[in-house]
C-alpha cells in the first residue's frame, strides 16, 4: 500500500461521518464569519447600496435618476441584504482558507505549503471578477436595458443645445446681440447636423406613438419670453412698443394652445418672433438665429418626448438582487482557474479529459452566459461568455503545468525502503 513521505495512509483515513463532521465544522466557521463580517458591514450598508447602484441610476434618464421602495420595510431589508452579502464578499478569503483546508490532508506534503498562495490569488480573483462586471458589464447593460441609444444621442444635444442658449441670453441681456447670434448659429449647426440624434425637423415627428407637438409649443413659447426679456434688458425702453406687440402675439399663441389648436400656436409665435426682428434692425439676422435655436430646440425636445413615453420606475430590492447575482457571478467565473487547479490536485479532473471535451465545455459557457445575461444582445453575452471561456483556457493550462510538475518531482517507485511513494 503506498505511503505518503514515508507515513501510514492509516494516519490520513478518514471515515464518513468524521469527514461530515470536519465539513460541519468549516461551515460553522464560515457562517460565523459571515455573520460577524456582515454585522460590519452593516454600519455602511447605505453607502455600499449608493455605490452598488450607481451603474443604474448613471443609466436611467435625469429626471427619473431615482429607486423607489413598495413598503415601509422594504427598505430595511435592502440594508440589511447589503449587509449580509457584504459579510459574504469580505469572508472570501476565510472561505478559501477553509476550503484549503478540508482538501489539504490528500495533498503532497510540498503542495500543502500552497496555502498562501491558494487564499491570496483567489481573493484577486474574486475580487478582479466582481470588478470586472461592476466596471465593464454593469454600466453596458444598464445602459441597453434602460436607454435608447437614439434618445441618449438626441439629449446629449438638446443639453448641450440649451447651455448654449443660456449663454447667448446672457450675451442678448448684456447688449452683445452679434455675439449671441453667433452662438445661437453654433448650436444650430450642431442640433442640426446628420448623425444620431439629429434635431432638425418641422413638427413631424415620424411614428411618434405618443405624439407630444404640444411639448414643441411650450418649448418654443418658453424661448420666445425669454427673448422678450433678454431684448428689454439688451436694449432698453426704447424697445418697449414692439416688445408690447410681440407681447400680445405670444397671449395669442398662448390662446390657441389653450385650444389644443397647436398649429395656429406655432405660426402666431413665429409671427412674434418675426416682430422681434425690429427690435435693431442691423441686428436682424441674428434675432432671427436666436428664434432658430428655439424652433430646434422645440422640435427636438419634441422628438424626444414622443419616443420615450414610457419612464422606468425601478424598486430597491429588484435592482439590488439583480447587482449581486452579476457580481457573485462573475467572482466565481474568475475563481475557476483556481478550483480547477484543486480538483487536478486532488485527483479529481485531468488534463487529457479537460483537453478531450474542451469544444463541449465552451457550448456550455456559452449557454451559461446567455442564461445569466439578462439582456439579449451580443455585446453583454460576449462580456459574460469571453472572461468564462478565458478562465476556463487558464485552468487548464494550470491543470496541466500541476500534472507536469507532479511527474518530474514524482519519487521512483522503489523508495529503497521497501515502500512504494506517491500520494
């Protein structure tokens, strides 16, 4: 019977129940870590829910950057579950030490000294792969589920559309008519140029299945008394008898809104902003660029009302358990390199039969990642599957750099003493 460093296997058996009974132990140990970590944890539990969330609030529009709780203790129950998956990834390393040490005893004496590194790299790993998807899947697939590319392209110019406008108010406030014009054609150009997102358009709004014109003519009114007021401050009382007609027109596109008769609003305000072209007739151009901005502006905010009529309203818990789930996820797909290299350690998988059904092995991966993948486009299943399959490469190549090791330090098989060595 074959010895291990020249010991009896008897010193090594174990029965049954004595290895149900260490197993018990090692659990113990873990919960208890678990739960002292956890109550840890637990002091930050808000904070840890604010930084978990981020991906998706970064994700949801502006104006519904928000989670919502459905009862008075639902949002208890968050922290509390923080806090206890907070304790889970913290006892990472206890939990491989213990591993380590339940499967150590059918180890050489030489690899019983990998303890270290055992605990230390897989603690990277775990740590790599809840980082990988917090980083890198997390923000994508938030970002698919929760945003249409059209209507984040088209906001980002409608934003970046509207800070320009505020300027050029202040540049019309201030007297500096050319100035403003000049910034006003800027960000026409820009609202208007061909891409993605494009806001240049003349009230139709293609299959619009919430058609929102009358978003348009509140844009536009809205612009329109901004310009009222900006040219009474950049030109003075002596503005005040064309100001006070323009005035009357605006109540009168004001009154056909109030009649839904959005049509007759658009043209009586384009009517008033004609008239604010007076205002300094060498300045006419410019006022008329400034009206453009606001027509674009309209049109486009009205774009993007009509496409986005639905609005998220996410809950606390749902988000939460949908975070962890890809965290705890990904952790264990990095830590498969490692559990693989134990399982070739102790016997239990070789390289030859990795290499024999590595094809079956990555259709499985790929399955696994389009189950786990809550969205079904290519790009985020490429993100899950591409580090699965990675790591699955890595622990073979593992299993097979441990083989090769074990059969150049292997003893003969004639130990001199009349023994056989090996494991």
């Amino acid at each position: 019977m074959p010895t291990v460093a020249g010991r009896s296997p008897d010193e090594f058996r174990m029965s049954l129940s004595e290895h149900l009974g260490e197993l018990r132990t090692r659990l113990v140990r873990v919960v208890i870590s678990v739960v002292v970590l956890g109550a840890g944890a637990l002091v930050f539990a808000k904070t840890l829910y604010g930084l978990l969330m981020r991906p998706v609030l970064l994700s949801l529009p502006p104006e519904a950057s928000a989670l919502v709780y459905t009862s008075a203790i639902e949002e208890i129950n968050v922290y509390m579950k923080v806090g206890l998956y907070g304790g889970v990834f913290l006892t990472t390393p206890v939990i491989l030490y213990q591993l380590w040490g339940f499967v150590s005893p059918g180890l050489y004496e030489n690899e019983r000294k990998l303890a270290a590194p055992f605990i230390f790299f897989g603690t990277i790993a775990f740590v790599a792969g809840a980082s990988f998807c917090y980083f890198v899947i997390l923000p994508s697939m938030f970002q698919f589920l929760l945003r249409e590319e059209t209507a984040v392209a088209l906001e980002g110019r409608l934003n970046t559309g509207k800070l320009r406008e505020e300027d050029a108010m202040r540049y019309l406030r201030l007297g500096n008519v050319a100035r403003a014009g000049a910034l006003a054609r800027q960000a026409t150009r820009d609202l208007e140029a061909s891409g993605e997102g494009q806001a240049k358009g003349t009230g139709d709004f293609g299959i619009a299945l919430v058609p929102k014109q009358s978003v348009d003519v509140i844009t536009r009114l809205e612009g329109l008394g901004r310009l009222i007021d900006a040219s009474r401050s950049g030109f003075g009382d002596s503005t005040l008898p064309l100001l006070s007609q323009v005035m009357e027109k605006r109540q009168g596109a004001v009154a056909a809104y109030s009649r839904r008769d959005f049509t007759s609003a658009l043209a009586i305000s384009d009517e008033a902003a004609k008239l604010l072209e007076g205002v300094d007739p060498s300045a006419g151009s410019d006022m008329a660029s400034l009206w453009q901005l606001e027509r674009d502006l309209g049109t486009g905010k009205a774009a993007y009302e009509s496409n986005n009529w639905t609005r998220p309203m996410l809950s606390m818990t749902e988000q939460l358990t949908l975070v962890l789930i890809l965290l705890l996820a990904f952790g264990l797909i990095f830590e498969m390199p490692l559990v693989m290299a134990v399982l070739s350690l102790v016997g239990m998988v070789k390289a030859s039969w990795l290499f024999k059904y590595q094809r079956h092995a990555f259709v499985v991966c790929l399955i696994v990642a389009a189950i786990i993948t809550p969205t079904g486009d290519a790009v985020n299943l490429s993100l899950m599957a591409g580090p699965m399959l990675a790591c699955y490469e890595l622990g073979v190549l593992l299993v097979w750099i441990i083989e090769k090791r074990r059969a150049k330090e292997a003893p003969p098989p004639d130990g001199g003493d009349g023994t056989i060595q090996g494991t």
